[in-house]
C-alpha cells in the first residue's frame, strides 16, 4: 500500500482539507483510495458503518474518497470532557477517561492499535492518504509520538508539510518547522503546500523561490483562499451567516463542551434561514428556535448554564412562544436532573436540571452508537441520523416521543415533544442531514414559514468536494505528488 501523509505547521492549516482534497483527486482516477488519522483530538465525531465512533473530518475524507468510514480510518479518537483530561475511544470504541500525563504515558499501546489499523487497511486498499495532527515540532510532545513523524517514521511514509499564508508568518512556519524536526524526518518531508493565499501570486513567487532553496525541498502548490468552501469541520465552528432577510431565526447556544455543532451546518448554509451561535455570557436575541447542542460533559455545562442565569432566559424565550429544540446532551439538558453515578464525564454525581420538562437522565458507562432510521411522530416525515451518547432518560414527557426509530426490527420511542407544541428532544444527530425532516422541523417552529425547500446536504457536500478536487488538480503540482506517493 502507498502511503503518503499531510502535517501542518499549526493546527487548522489546512490539513484536514488538503487529504480530502487528495483523497477525492485519486478517487477520480479510480484509485482504492482511504483516509487515515492515528491520532484526533476532536468533539466532533461520527458514527460508521462498523458501529464506532471516528472524528467528523475522517468521514467526511472517507465521503472524499468513495468510501464507507470504517474504525480503521482514525483509530485514536480524543474527546475533551475538561482542560486536561479526555475520553480516549479506541477502534470506535470509549475505553476510558485520562488526563493527560496518563495518556501521554498510554501512547506506547496506543501506537499498537494505531500500527493494527494501519496493516488491516493495507490489505483493502491501493493507497493511504494520511492526516497529522496539530505541528510535529511539538517539542513537548516529541516523545511516543503516534499522531505524526512518530507514525510517519515507522511505518515510513513520506510528508508533505502545509501552512496556512492567510495567518502571516508562512516562511518562518515552514523552515521553522522543518529546523526543529530530527535528520531523518526532515528527509521525510518530501515537499511544501502553502495554504489559504489571496493576492497577486506574482509577488509570492521570490518568496517561493528562497523557500526552495533555502530547504532544498520543492513547493508543491499554493492553495487559493476558498471564500464559499463550506465541508464539515473537524473542531472549529463556522460562524458565517449572511442571510438579512430571513423566514426562521435560529440561536445555537455555543456550550463550554459542545460536541457535533456540524448538526447544524444545513441550517448555517440554508438561504432563508438566520443561525447564530450565542456565547453562554451573551443575552439571548429574538429567535424562533434556540436549540441546545451536544455535550461532552452535560453536567458542568449545565452548571456554567444555571451560573449565568440561562434557565431564566429560556423561559422568557418560552413566554413570548419561542421553540426549544435538544439534541443528544441539549435533550438531556432539558429534564429536572441529570446524575452520574459513575463518573463517566464529570465528578459531580448529581446536577438539577433545566426543568423545561418531567424527565431524568442517568449517564452510564456504556455508550449507545447506532445509525438510525425512523418516522417523525410529529409529521409525516422520515429520520435518519445517528445515536452517539452515555445516558439513558426517562420520565413522564417521554410518553409524547419525538420520534420512533427501528431498532432490531422493534419501533422504538425517542426524545419527547411537549403538549404546547414549544419543546423538542432528541438522541439522533444528523437530524437536518435529511431534507424532508429538515422542512418538517421548519414547520413545527414556524408554521406558514415560506420555506418551500430544505437544503439537500449529500448533494450540496459533493458539490463542494467537487470543487475542492478541481481546485487540487489546478493549482498543486499533482504529478509531483503522485511521484512522492510512489
């Protein structure tokens, strides 16, 4: 199998985009073709095929390459649950909280569960197409490396390195980077991309020109900045929002733990629809629906929540006939307590809740990863998503599900919708993913909302890799590349 892997001087330097970019490229040219990430730090994820849990950003490259996302293509997964511990998932699968001396001290047996993916895609696949994460010249996180050169040195693939120019510093990233790498890795680096350029290329080039010689090592290509690139984010969320004249407003309240804020990028991308994420320290502005993401730690959000007075600003949203929609750790957001016996995201046992309906929540330590399908109980609508939580609810409102999903062929209840109409709750993310559940929620929040289409996410999403291929074939040195990929 032909390896080749995509480091960055810095987070979000493009890294994520470029292997989509390659991975959709080779596709193109009929070439077995998967992505790959040892190591993700991230609380965006996704559900696959297999029935585990990998960072949002793999399966969307998996998408890129004509691929099912399978465990494999990002066996180590990181969800932050505080600032210095994390849920550590391993082939798809929670196996424990650490902090993070424990887990630095863990890499030696993560590398192992890394190297297995590594050989089992060997066998399925013609080529790997490998994303780092964060800067390999991490001095201090150097030792038992497995998310970068550490990979790239055993199984000994070669690297491209790409910098984001839009940030400033581009040249002193790149050589800076390359200064501080060993001998033999930075022989490993077969090459440069710089990232994010807006301008007169023209003046960039005498830069280009030291760089090589400066190095030795060619420039591969120069990335333009994609203004209206809209594909699923690994981390960051987007707040771009043009839309002045709008059928429906929606707020997403930004929790200190969100978790799969890509729920929502339908509605972000959506022409007649205002979104706007609302910090926890900000007023709530005027909206028709505020919806209450995932969490990675439910019980100290909810305490940030009840600290700076959200229960009183959700209930006056409710008083002048707002809508309130959960998802996942939102729904469990919304029921009078939420207790963890167990310790699986907070130590704090038991938390009261919003109150907004009659039910409770109990995290446990298994967690429920299921792809799901299902009908709308309150329109004639189908759902499909994805089930990725710790918890089990229960309660009087959930009498009045939300929805039914089929599960081992048996029609299973899910979430809650209100008698007055005003609160919705949920496990499934993806919700918006489907067009026709997406127009059935827009009538729920706003009847008579003028809204004749709901974005098609699967279409608008190969749209995009589209362009991000052509974009690939034109400004990078594509023979170069496949040269390096051997």
């Amino acid at each position: 199998m032909k390896v080749l892997m995509v480091q960055g001087t810095t987070s979000d330097a493009g890294k994520s985009t470029l292997v989509a970019g390659l991975c959709r490229v080779l596709a193109d040219e009929h070439m077995s073709v998967a992505p790959f990430k040892p190591q993700n730090m991230a609380l965006n994820s996704a559900v696959t095929d297999d029935g585990g849990e990998i960072g949002r950003a793999q399966a969307l490259q998996a998408v890129a390459a004509r691929q099912r996302p399978i465990v494999d293509f990002n066996p180590i997964l990181l969800k932050p649950n505080s600032d210095t511990g994390a849920q550590v998932i391993v082939h798809g699968r929670a196996l424990t909280n650490m902090e993070a001396g424990s887990y630095h001290d863990y890499k030696k047996v993560a590398m192992e569960a890394v190297l297995t993916s590594h050989q089992r895609l060997a066998k399925s696949y013609d080529a790997l197409i490998v994303e780092g994460a964060g800067s390999p010249a991490e001095i201090n996180l150097r030792e038992n490396d497995i998310a970068n050169m550490g990979y790239a040195e055993a199984v000994d693939c070669p690297v491209i390195l790409i910098a984001d120019i839009d940030k400033g510093g581009v040249f002193a990233h790149l050589v800076g980077t390359l200064a501080l790498l060993s001998e033999s890795e930075q022989a490993r680096v077969k090459g440069f991309v710089i990232n994010r350029f807006r301008g007169d290329i023209g003046l960039l080039q005498s830069g280009l020109d030291w760089l090589e010689q400066e190095t030795g090592k060619p420039v591969l290509g120069v990335l333009p900045y994609l203004h209206d690139l809209a594909l699923d984010a690994e981390d960051a969320i987007s707040v771009k929002n043009q839309v002045t004249d709008a059928q429906i407003n929606m707020a997403v309240l930004v929790l200190p733990h969100i978790s799969n804020h890509t729920d929502f990028d339908v509605l972000r991308l959506h022409p007649n629809i205002n979104l706007e994420y609302v910090s926890i320290f900000e007023p709530l502005p005027n909206c028709d629906l505020l919806i209450l993401p995932g969490s990675k730690n439910v019980i100290g959000d909810l305490g940030h929540l009840i600290e700076h007075a959200w229960p009183n600003k959700i209930k006056r949203h409710l008083r002048y006939g707002g809508k309130v929609l959960g998802i996942c750790g939102g729904y469990q957001l919304m029921g009078q307590e939420i207790s963890d016996p167990l310790g699986v995201e907070s130590s704090t046992a038991n938390q009261q809740g919003l109150a907004l309906a009659e039910f409770t929540t109990e995290l446990t330590a298994s967690k429920a990863l299921h792809q799901v399908t299902g009908k709308a109980c309150f329109a004639d609508a189908k759902v499909t998503g994805y089930e990725i939580h710790c918890g089990v609810s229960q309660g009087s409102a959930l009498d009045n599900p939300a929805f039914m999903l089929d599960k081992d062929g048996t029609s299973v209840p899910d979430g809650f919708i209100s008698d007055d109409q005003q609160l919705m709750g949920t496990y499934v993310h993806g919700l918006f993913d489907d067009a026709e559940l997406t127009q059935a929620v827009f009538d729920w929040v706003k009847p008579n909302h003028g809204i004749t289409q709901a974005l098609d996410l699967s279409s608008h999403r190969e749209q995009q890799l589209a362009q991000l291929a052509d974009v690939c074939r034109k400004h990078l040195d594509m023979n170069k590349i496949k040269q390096i990929l051997g």
